[in-house]
C-alpha cells in the first residue's frame, strides 16, 4: 500500500546492491503541490550513526524519480548486516512525508547461497559447493556447540544465528576486504548474529567444522551474555581463552606452542593479552595458546560459576586485572602465578594424584585390614 500523507503519495520505494561495491536506492512520489526536497537515511544493524542524504532534484514537480548510489567501496558497510533506510518527502506548501522504515540484508550476493535450518540455527553454503553430508556435518556441530557453550554460560543465543560457510578461505577473505574487514579464516559478527567461515567441502572439513564453529559460536554467546556495552570490556584473553578452549578440536599446534615456550620461559605475561592479540603469527598463537589455557585452569578451580562471575564483572566495567580480584577472590598477579605453576611436569603429576588419593587411600586400608587377616589365619594354620 503506498504511503500517503499531505497530499504527497510514495508510487515505488525500493533498493539493490551490489556486495561490495554499490548499494542503490530509489523513490518515485506524487505530490498535489510541488516536492521541493527529499532525504534518503539508512543505518547498518547496532549502528550508532545514521547517514542523512539529501537528494538533488533537477527541478521541483509534482511527480519526481529519484535515486541515490551509496559507494560501499568508498564507504564499506558491514557484511550481512541489515540495513535500515526511510525517506523524509517535503513539497513547496510544506507538506511532509516520511515514509516507514525498510529493511534488507546486505548479503554477499556475488554467489548464490542455498540453506538449511533447525532449532533457530541457518546454514547458509553456496550453491554447488559440497554435498548433503557436508551440510549436515555443519548442522550438527553448530548445534552441538550451541549446546556445549550454554551449559556454561546459560544465555539465550541469538535468534536466528546464520553461518554463511565459504568455499575458500580466498572468497571469505575478498568478501572481508570488500567489506573493509580484516580477514581471518573465521569470523564472528556477535552484533549480527552471524558467524562467516571458510571451510571447503573436500577431505578432512569435519576437523576445521569443529574447530571454527564452536570457536565462532562462543564469541557470539558471549556477546549475547554480556550486552554489546558489555562485550568491549571482556579482556581478549577471556574471550578468545573460551573460544579456543570450546573448539570441539583442539588445534595441536597450540599445545605445542605453549610446551615450547613454558620451557623456554617464554611466556607472554597474561596482562599483555588483555588487550587485541599482536599479528605476528608465532606470537598470535601463543596468546591463543595461553589464553585457552588460563581458562581451563579457572574451570578446574572456580568451575563455570567462576567463568561466568568473570564476565559479569568485565560487563559491569571491571578492569582486566581488577575484574579477577572481584570475581575469583584472588589477585590478578596471584592467578598468573598459579596458572603458571600448574603447566609444571611434577604440578600435573600431583593433579593425577589428587584424582586418585582416594583410591591409593582406600587401598592402604584393605592393606591394614588383610595383613592382620592374613597373620591370623597363618598362625591357626601352623598350629
């Protein structure tokens, strides 16, 4: 139904892009007076700004076409975000119409994207790139992940939750750089629900499916947990410490890094990764490393209880050291240095140990209790 109001009436209202490259949008109005201006505004989901266009006219009329070209490769727009746009119509009498707000995806729309969905979660892949096992390997893991990470961290996860899974890591990275985006073979965009991997459909895809989505998935409901405020003030080490942490395949390489750089008193100090992770990829999987490690020593000592105080603590505006103090009970430094000690040989001996004292305990009794068992029936035995 179009819109009317003041005797101005909205004959089409649409708009098309091109990903990457250009977003156009178009008006036709009637009027019974002249229309002497139009305004165009649009905005991206969870953005602050608004952009405020006004549309040139050749000339006041009461019938007028317009459209406006926004260059998005001068201008980048967040990929697979909504945009939201509205027009604002005035005529020479000082009529004025502003028209309901319009909604679309900005969807990488250089490739054909097919789907499939269950339980709010939409695989998205694109057309002809793998196999229905493929799909439904994706499907799975996603919603295991889902699973896995709320029974930590108990929130609602976004509704829907879209994975867009590229072919090759080199379409996913021209669809960052068209985007303005830096690339990484796995992104997570918490304020739009959306997670975007590259994993072709050829031999060993179930790995990486377990290793990017669970990875993904935690960043997003974690965001989710602690408000989009909230989420700018969760230390990295914390927030990709959980993300490494839930990968349902853990990346050997990161082991590795850690063993290697512990025995060689390497180590980054845990207060250099409360803030982004450095680009230098040796020290870049350290941090992963460390930081996946430091959150698994926090679960075997505070629990998930511990995990999430952590991050209400950071969403309330903690600072990253003062954030464990108020949340774990214990000093910044004090936790680094027990972390520390645990990556010891001997400290995950005793951690053995610790599992079974009850057992050696329970065994040195039946011991006490036989021995004398056993002399007793001896010495009836000797006589």
């Amino acid at each position: 139904m179009p819109a009317v109001a003041g005797g101005i009436t909205v004959v089409e209202n649409n708009v098309e892009h091109s990903f990457g490259q250009q977003v156009t949008f178009t008006l036709e109005a009637t009027s019974d007076s002249k229309i002497s201006q139009i305004y165009l505004f649009f905005h991206a989901t969870d953005d602050d700004g608004t952009e405020k266009k006004r549309v040139s006219l050749e000339e006041p009329g009461r019938h007028v076409s317009v459209r406006h070209a926004h260059n998005a490769r001068v201008y980048p727009l967040p990929p697979f975000a909504t945009i939201t746009f509205w027009w604002q119509i005035e005529d020479v009498t000082g009529n004025r119409l502003e028209t309901a707000p319009k909604h679309f995806k900005y969807t990488d729309n250089r490739f054909q994207w097919r789907e499939r969905s269950a339980n709010g979660i939409t695989i998205h892949w694109i057309d002809g790139a793998g196999d229905p096992a493929y799909v439904q390997t994706a499907l799975e893991v996603a919603q295991t992940s889902v699973e896995n990470v709320n029974a930590e961290l108990r929130t609602s996860p976004p509704d829907p939750l879209d994975i867009f899974i590229y072919d090759s890591e080199h379409h996913l990275e021209a669809a960052m750089m068209l985007s303005g985006r830096d690339w990484a073979g796995g992104q997570a965009r918490p304020e739009l629900g959306v997670v975007l991997v590259a994993v072709p459909p050829e031999q060993g895809y179930a790995s990486r499916l377990k290793r990017y989505l669970p990875h993904e998935i935690t960043h997003l409901l974690t965001y989710q947990l602690v408000s989009a405020e909230g989420y700018e003030h969760v230390p990295r080490w914390l927030d990709e410490g959980l993300a490494t942490a839930n990968e349902q395949l853990p990346t050997p390489e990161y082991a590795l890094v850690l063993q290697e750089s512990y025995e060689a008193n390497h180590l980054l100090p845990l207060a250099n990764l409360c803030a982004p992770f450095s680009p230098d990829s040796h020290t870049a999987a350290l941090s992963y490393a460390e930081s996946a490690s430091v959150v698994r020593f926090i679960r075997e000592q505070y629990g998930a209880d511990g995990i999430r105080r952590l991050l209400s603590a950071y969403a309330d505006g903690a600072s990253c050291t003062s954030g464990v103090e108020e949340a774990l009970g214990v000093n910044f430094n004090k936790l680094e240095s027990a972390w520390r000690t645990s990556l010891r040989p001997e400290a995950r001996w005793r951690a053995w140990l610790d599992q079974v004292d009850v057992w050696i305990g329970l065994w040195l009794l039946s011991l006490l209790v036989a021995v004398p068992m056993i002399g007793g029936i001896r010495r009836r035995q000797s006589r």
